[in-house]
C-alpha cells in the first residue's frame, strides 16, 4: 500500500482491519482473506473517483468484499466458511486456562465447527457478517437483501444451528453464538 496513491491509501487504510476480518470470517482462512482484501482494493482503486465521494466508504468496501467472496463461491465448489480457534476466544476463562478448560473449550469448538460446516454457505456468511457485528442496515447494503429477508434468514440460520448444536447433546454450546 506504500506506492498507492496517496489518496487512495488515505481513504482505504482505515477500513482494512475491518475489511480483513470480515473477508476472514466469510473465507475462513487467512490466504483466502487476503485474495478478497487484495481484490477489494483492486477494485477500489479502479473506483477511486466513486470512493472519493462517499460518506461510509467501509460500508461500501464491506459491500464489495461480500460480493467477491459470492464470486469467489460461484466459481469455487470448497466450503467457505470456517471459524478458527481466534474466534473464539471468549470461551477462555482467563489466560491461564487450567487443562480442563483448555479441553472443555476446544471440545466446544470443535463441536461449534462442526454444526457450523452442516450449515449452508448463506446461512454461515450470514451468522459470520452478523456476529462480526455488521447492523441489518449493514447487511442489507452488503447483500442487497430487504431487513425483513434478511431478519428471516438469519433466524432460520440460528435456529438450525441451535438445533445441531442440541443434536450433539451439548446445548451449553449456544453461549458461544449469542
């Protein structure tokens, strides 16, 4: 970014933590975040003039990012969304964990992944983007979705995931997603 224009980097440089994170918990990887990251300025730059006149321009490289990650899908057939051990780190008492809960956390995540894989690419992107704390004004930007579609789908995403979680027998598991 050190040889971008200069207003280009002024403009984008703020919203690449976020972008980032995002475009990490749609991908699920760290390789994959930084193709979207990379395709998003590419595009943004190719746009200077439209990003020049924007009030939020995050908004509006979120919407751009959503949308490779959707292309990116398109022409993929591997599963996007994966949630790492980074994600949730709030399953961790303290920073010394004792042994017990280092394993009870890890057992609850590795159960959390696994309803999260049994979810469809929609409804995983959608937990992903909403529990990143993106608003349904947000998401309806990015998605191009009404609220009342989007307050729908994501109710029916949280209630399936709910539902394999419980399947586990280990519903103690949805402290994780609320």
């Amino acid at each position: 970014m050190a040889t971008a224009h200069p207003e280009f980097r002024d403009l984008v440089a703020p919203h690449l933590t976020a972008l980032f994170r995002s475009a990490y918990r749609l991908t699920g990887n760290r390789s994959d975040a930084e193709d979207v990251v990379q395709e998003v300025c590419v595009r943004a730059y190719t746009h200077l003039a439209t990003l020049r006149t924007l009030e939020q321009p995050k908004s509006w490289l979120l919407k751009i990012a959503y949308r490779v990650f959707v292309d990116g899908m398109r022409r993929r057939t591997r599963s996007p969304v994966r949630a790492t051990a980074e994600d949730f780190d709030s399953t961790r008492v303290s920073d010394e964990p004792t042994p017990e809960d280092r394993a009870e956390a890890e057992l609850a995540e590795r159960r959390l992944l696994d309803a999260l894989a049994k979810l469809d690419r929609e409804q995983r992107a959608l937990l992903a983007l909403h529990v990143e704390g993106y608003t349904l004004p947000g998401l309806e930007t990015m998605t191009e979705l009404s609220a009342d579609v989007l307050k729908a789908r994501l109710y029916r995403a949280r209630v399936r995931l709910g539902k394999l979680l419980a399947a586990d027998g280990k519903t103690s598991t949805l402290a994780l997603v609320k």
